[in-house]
C-alpha cells in the first residue's frame, strides 16, 4: 500500500521491502512494477491527453538537460516549468528531469500522464510517490508562485491525495483555451524584453506573493 504520510527522511531510512517497493521509481519517473503498481490500459492518459508512441527531446532552457515532451502548448508550459525550478529552486543535474514514456506501469492515475508527454517528474528519486513535505518553504514559495502564474494549468503532485513532490502536470484537456491562452503568454515573454521567468521573476515580490495565496486559497 503506498504510504501517504511517507516523509522523505523516514523513506530513506525505510528498510521494509514493502516501504521500499511501493517508493522506488525507474529512470523513465514511473513506478517500477510491483504489488502497488498496475499497467495503465488506456489509449489518453488521465488528464485526457493521447498517449504518445514517440516524443521530442527539448532543452531546458538554461540548464543544458533534456526531457521528452508532446510538441506545441504542453512542452511550452512544462519547459517553463523546467526552466523556473532550475533557475529559483536548484540547479538541474543529469537525471533530474524525466518526462514521456513508454512504460505503462503506475502506482498512481495521474502518473500517465508521463506517456501523453504532458506531465513531468523533477528528481523523482527524491520525491517518490507517497512523500511528502520534503521542499523548504522557500522553495514551496516559488513552486506555489509558477502554479498560480499558469493560472490552474499546471498541477503540483505535492497537492494531490497521494502525493508525489516531483511531478507536475497539465491539468486540463489539451482542448481547453486556458492552455492555449497560457502557451500563448509565456511565448510572448520569451520572445518579449526581460525573457520573463528565466530567472528574472521575483516569487518573493509583495504583490506576487499575495496573487499566489489568493490562487492557492482559491484552488485548495
């Protein structure tokens, strides 16, 4: 049973198989099969995006690593993503960053929405399915400030019932015009003066912070 009261240090120190089974995650960011894990059968994945049996490789904008993703709105949105995470929370290293895969194997729904190309999981390893509370709250500040900036288009695993601290999603369908209009948004600031989001948001800024509690209130 996956355990979602699992803090990251008490995983690491976790010696029970079934503890351990139920946390470990492969290269591809989803769960390697076992008593807590079932194949995911569907031609769409959870967020109702088609999964995918090939993706393209984009680079993370300042970081030099690479993560496979659907083309068009859903790579724009998770690259920004990315992008912010390795610029305000920590530097991306090789490994980190896994997106599309073909490994249907899940411990929770929402992780296949790895096959669709639609979701990303930053350092799983870290923040296996079932952790919980792992990031400082500085960090929880600037992850919090990126879900209110996509406006609900993005969802966090931090704040779903089983959590997974590494992943982050499209959370609607790839129909809805909030996609296309946040896609839409953050082309205009890379191609816009001041490259918004690379590393020149302010989180911390007043005003920011109070559009991101009212966002988190809101949605909570």
């Amino acid at each position: 049973m996956t355990q979602t009261g699992l803090s990251r240090r008490r995983f690491i120190g976790a010696t029970s198989g079934a503890a351990v089974a139920a946390t470990l995650v492969n290269l591809s960011g989803t769960a390697v099969a076992s008593a807590d894990t079932r194949t995911w059968k569907s031609a769409t994945s959870k967020n109702g995006w088609s999964v995918l049996d090939e993706a393209t490789a984009f680079t993370i904008e300042g970081s030099g690593r690479k993560v496979s993703l659907a083309e068009g709105d859903a790579a724009t949105i998770l690259l920004h993503v990315a992008r912010r995470f390795h610029y305000e929370i920590d530097s991306l290293r090789a490994g980190d960053v896994h997106g599309w895969t073909i490994n249907r194997e899940v411990a929770e729904a929402y992780e296949s929405n790895y096959l669709s190309g639609s979701a990303i999981a930053i350092r799983p390893v870290a923040y296996p399915v079932g952790a919980k509370d792992n990031l400082y709250p500085n960090e929880l500040v600037v992850v919090r400030d990126i879900l209110a900036e996509l406006d609900g288009v993005v969802a966090w695993g931090g704040d779903f019932k089983t959590p997974k601290e590494s992943h982050f999603e499209i959370a609607l369908k790839p129909s809805h015009p909030r996609v296309k209009g946040v896609a839409r948004k953050i082309l205009g600031w890379n191609d816009g003066p001041g490259n918004h989001g690379a590393g020149a948001t302010d989180a911390f800024d007043p005003e920011r912070l109070k559009v991101s509690r009212t966002f988190t209130q809101r949605t909570s």
